[in-house]
C-alpha cells in the first residue's frame, strides 16, 4: 500500500508572531505580575494572620486571668469558716444572734468581692435545707440545671453557658457553679455557691474593634454557642457551623480558611470555652489593591506597547504579503490581476513586481492560446450539437410517413412522440451541462428511432445507475458514440447488432464508468487511440467527445478503447459531479 504524505499545516505568518509574542512578552509578563501580586498577597496575609494570633492570645490571657479569679473566690469562700458554720447550722432560729452575725460576715465577704471584681453579677449560697444568702444585682431564674451538673461533679468547678437574667433588664450572665462539701466526710454536700458573671463586662476584656485587620472575635462555650462577641462591621453575617468549629478545635492554632474569612482559634483553660477571630479577606486583600492596580496598568501599558508594534509589524510587512497571498490564492479561480499598492523598496516590493510580471505573461499566455483554444471548443460545440445526420432526419420521416398508412396511428403517434422528444432535447436545453437522466434519455429516444428504422437488424440496451442519473455531464456526450457504433459497426453485417450503454460506479464513490459496447464489425484499438490524439484539421464526433470531457475535466476524465471478442468497447471514466460547474471556466 502506497504510504500518503501529509502535508504539514498552514500556518500565517501572523499567527507566528502572535504566538511568538504571547510566548515571550504576555506570558512571562502576566506569570510575573501574578506571582508578583501572590507574594504580596501572602505577606499581607501572613501579617494579619500573625497580628490576628497576638491579639488573640492577649485576649485569651485576660479571660483566663479573670476565670482564675473566679476559681480562687469560689475556693476562698469554701474554705471561709463563717460560710461553713452558716451552711452547718442545725437551724438558724436555734441561735438567731450567732445566725445574724454569720450573715453579716458573709455580706461583708461578697460585698468586698463585688467591690474588687466589678465583672461579678451576683454571689449566692445555698444550703441543702433551701436557706441561702444572695448579695449583688438580683437574680431571677432556674439554674437547676447547672445546680444538678455541679451535684454530679461532687466538687468540680462547672461553668455555664450564656443565659439570661429574668429581670426586666434580662441581662446575659454566666456562671461558676460548684458544690460546698464537709470535710470530714468529703462525699457530703454542705450547699453551693455560685458565682454569677455580667456577660458585658466579660465583653470588654476582648479586644478586636479597633486591631485593623480583625473583621470579629467571637467567645464559645463548651457546647459551641456563642457566649459573646464583637464585629468590626454591624452587617458582618459571619456564622459557625459545627462542622467548622469541629475543624477549628482540631486546627491547634493554624489559621482555617474559610471561603470568606481566615478564622483562628484559641483555647481557654479551665473552662472548655474558645476564642474564635477572623479576618475578612476582602478587608484584608484591600491593602494590596494599590499593588494590584500597579501590577494591571503595567500589563495593560506592556500590552498596549505589544498591540502598537503588532499594528506597526502588520501594515508594514504582514499587510502586504497577506495582498500578495490572496493575489496568488485567486489564481486558481482564473483571476488574473496585477497587485496595486506595494511600493516598498524592499523584499515585498521585488517579490510584487515579480508577481505582476508574471500576470503579465499569463495575460499574453490566455489571449494568444487559451482564449483561442476555448473559441474553436464552443463553436466545435455547437456544429456538433446542431449536427443530427440529414438521412437518418429524410428517413425516419419516410418510415414515419409509410407507418402512417399501413398501421393505425398508435404506433405512428409513440413514433411522432420519440422524434419530439429527440428534438426537444436537442435544440431546447440550454446552457452546457445536463444531468445524466436526460442525456440517457436523449440516447434511448435516438435508438428508439434507429431500432424503427433499421428493424431487427439492431438491438439495444441502456442501463444507468440509479444515484448517477442526477451526475451532471457535458450534454451530447453518448449519442455521438452510440451513432458511430451504428455507422461503422453494422454495414456489411449480415447478423443483428446489440449496443449496450451502461454504467457502473467506482467505489472511492467520486467517478463512475460510462460503457457503449457494440458486437459489431468493430475496429482498430490502435487506430482509434490515434483518432483521438490527432490534432490537425476536421472533425469527428468521437475525437469531439474526448476534447471536451478532457477540456472540463483535465486529467480525472479518461476514455479507453477495450479489447472485445466482437465489436468495440469504449469506456469513459467521468468524475461525479452533483452541481452545474461555473461555464465560464472550464
């Protein structure tokens, strides 16, 4: 098998410069100015994350200052000998003067508390016997639940979770809540004091307003929900989802990215809380947009410069060439025009005078042999079309005339119908081209008439594929070949003679065989290939034939004379043409 060469892609010389430059200008300045941008962004981002993990570790010390300031007062005031007596009295009304006197020591003790530790709500005591001692802002509300959880702990510091105040002010608190146990039998609950914190006051240990970068910083209990908090902006929607949290607790203090913020977290000793901050990265990549908007206008000003030597390059060199390219490309379609507008004195200015020059010499070329050539073609053309033999005309006319009085006149009128038909195709289609259906048609009306004249003396068959009928083909290209088989194939013959005209389509499917087979006296093969070739003066219908199917079709159009046992065989190989080709330009 014959390897095919592939012709390598066509590539302008424009695109060649556009990858070239994307190749050593865009690209590298656009990787440039973006890891440019990424490395300020990452040291911008770097900054805020560090400032962020200072400010929150300040905070997270003054939480845990004041949760150890809670925890040593609850231990001081179980440890406090007027508590204990309080709590371990058989009764206060046994001794209502000694009850008195505890009471008042125990006041003095919460009051100082309260005095010292301004973020203190309220301090309560309550005995297994529902006395109990309260002093601070009132209180109203169940805290059974964390009471039942302190009882559970045996001792155990517990801390609450936010809830508030039953008041009309409905203050936010939370709690330290422990058991008072007996020391002498430790498992014994004596009562429990509980240590209620304003959840405002523990507000303003954060600091996160005024840090810059902080978009809020967001205090969280055991449970995941939110103590207090502060946001930079009122309209900040900032949410915690469990998930995030979980991620959060398990980051152990690397910065989470969290599509919009950059968040970090903090834990609190003692109490199971976090501190949680975030950065917005909108607020925060603000700052670099200075360096992002230099980092544009030098891309768009290397860009503009790149566009302007572009254009420069264009109309100076690749401007004209592409004239010359189109130029030379309308060659093909006849179009044979000199080039105007070149005046460069350089390469592209020799190489357009050298292509007008040469449309100069094509110009003498087509006026002195080509037009010439195609002139003696036309009116070879149409002699040829007007050439229908006068004795065949006078006698089927005669037979006609002589059918007319021996038989009735059905068979005169199919007769009248042929002849018509012959000359309907003959003298009214117009133009060059007729679809292989009418030229078969024209053939079949022409032996119709032969087979009436000459009897059984001639036979015929035409059998054209059914998808060729609608192939296009220069008109009167059968009938001049099937005539000659009648004219020098049968005289002298004493049997019939049988013409076939058939078809037969090659499988690449873009040309198709055109058969006239006759089983008459036949001729020369060699004599009929010179037939063909001759070129001096005269005319034959067949030489006709293979002038102008080679004249349309160069080189895919063939005609071959085969060997026969009897007669001639004559096969054409014409291309398969489903559209009238432009007459103008064979």
């Amino acid at each position: 098998m014959m390897k095919v060469e592939k012709k390598p892609a066509f590539i302008s010389i424009r695109t060649k410069l556009l990858i070239l430059f994307c190749v050593l200008i865009f690209l590298p300045l656009i990787a440039l100015s973006t890891l440019s941008y990424n490395i300020s962004t990452r040291a911008m981002t770097n900054q805020a994350v560090n400032s962020t993990a200072t400010l929150l570790d300040a905070n997270v010390a003054n939480i845990e200052s004041v949760i150890r300031e809670v925890e040593s007062t609850s231990s001081y005031a179980i440890v406090n000998k007027d508590i204990r007596s309080y709590l371990t009295m058989t009764s206060v009304d046994s001794d209502p003067k000694l009850a008195s006197a505890l009471i008042d020591n125990i006041k003095g003790f919460i009051e100082f508390i309260l005095i010292s530790k301004g973020y203190i709500h309220s301090v309560e005591f309550r005995g297994t016997d529902d006395r109990q001692i309260a002093y601070g802002s009132r209180f109203i509300g169940d805290e059974g639940e964390w009471i039942d959880q302190a009882v559970q702990e045996r001792g155990k510091i517990v801390w609450t979770g936010r809830y508030d105040n039953g008041d009309i002010h409905h203050e936010p608190i939370i709690s330290l809540v422990r058991v008072i146990n007996d020391y002498n039998a430790i498992d014994k609950a004596l009562g429990i004091v509980i240590i209620r914190l304003k959840v405002s006051k523990v507000n303003e240990l954060i600091q996160s307003k005024d840090s810059g970068a902080i978009a809020g910083t967001m205090l969280l209990d055991h449970d995941g929900h939110s103590i207090t908090e502060q946001r930079s902006e009122p309209g900040d929607k900032f949410q915690l989802d469990s998930s995030s949290i979980q991620q959060l607790i398990n980051s152990q203090g690397k910065p989470v990215d969290d599509k919009d913020n950059l968040l970090l977290y903090k834990k609190i000793a003692y109490t199971g809380w976090g501190l949680i901050s975030w950065v917005d990265k909108a607020h925060l990549f603000k700052e670099s947009r200075s360096i992002q908007f230099y980092t544009i206008l030098i891309v768009v000003i290397s860009i503009a410069t790149v566009l302007l030597a572009s254009w420069l390059i264009f109309n100076w060199i690749l401007k004209p060439i592409e004239r010359l390219t189109k130029m030379m490309k309308k060659v093909d379609d006849n179009y044979f025009r000199k080039i105007t507008g070149i005046r460069s004195k350089d390469e592209i200015g020799l190489l357009a005078a050298n292509f007008n020059a040469m449309m100069d010499r094509i110009h003498d070329l087509i006026d002195k042999e080509y037009k010439l050539t195609l002139k003696q073609k036309e009116i070879e053309l149409h002699v040829l079309q007007m050439q229908i033999n006068p004795h065949f005309l006078y006698n089927t006319l005669d037979m006609i005339r002589w059918k007319a009085r021996i038989e009735k006149a059905v068979e005169t009128s199919r007769l009248i119908q042929v002849l018509s038909t012959l000359f309907r195709l003959s003298l009214h289609r117009s133009g060059t081209w007729v679809e292989l259906k009418d030229e078969a048609l024209y053939v079949r009306s022409y032996l119709d008439l032969q087979q009436q004249r000459l009897g059984a003396r001639l036979t015929c068959e035409i059998d054209i594929h059914e998808e060729l009928l609608v192939s296009y083909v220069p008109k009167m290209i059968l009938q001049p070949l099937v005539e000659n088989s009648i004219v020098h194939g049968m005289p002298g013959q004493q049997k019939p003679m049988h013409i076939t005209v058939r078809s037969t389509r090659l499988s690449a499917g873009d040309a198709y065989h055109m058969d006239i087979i006759d089983d008459g006296l036949g001729a020369d093969i060699q004599a009929l290939s010179e037939l063909i070739a001759y070129t001096g003066e005269g005319s034959h219908g067949m030489r006709n034939v293979y002038l102008r199917l080679s004249l349309w079709f160069g080189d895919r159009f063939r005609m071959e004379f085969l060997p026969a046992a009897a007669g001639t065989h004559i096969r054409l190989t014409i291309p398969f043409v489903d559209t009238i080709p432009d007459e103008s330009s064979p």
